[in-house]
C-alpha cells in the first residue's frame, strides 16, 4: 500500500486559494457559456477573464499568491 503524503503548512492555504481559483474559473465559465447560447461574441470578457485566471495557475507562483494583501 502506497505511503499517505502528509500535509503540510503550505498545503492548507494553497488548497484554499486554489478552491477558490477554480470557483471563481466555474463561475465565469457558466456566465460566458449563458451569454455565448444569445451571443457567441458577448463571451469574450468571460473568456478572457478564464484564460487570465488559467495564465495565473500556470505560471505556478505560490509565494505570490499566498502572501498577504
């Protein structure tokens, strides 16, 4: 049986901004795919905000997005 990884005191912050991150990515993505059923192109500002969030994740600066302010 493979051994449990153990938390860590980085892992509880970043799985809470992380959770957030993909809550907020969902909730564009509903508001882009409702405008896009009327008007494909009033998306736009949905689908940009999805791939500046998306941008951010990759980009992998934990320390950036952990630190307070």
């Amino acid at each position: 049986m493979p051994e449990a990884i153990q938390p860590t005191a980085l892992s509880t912050p970043l799985d809470d901004y992380l959770r957030e991150v993909v809550q907020t990515l969902h909730a564009a993505v509903n508001q882009g795919m409702r405008r896009a059923a009327d008007d494909p192109r009033a998306a736009s500002p949905q689908i940009s905000d999805c791939e500046e969030i998306i941008g951010v994740i990759m980009a992998g600066d934990v320390p950036e997005w952990l630190s307070p302010g």
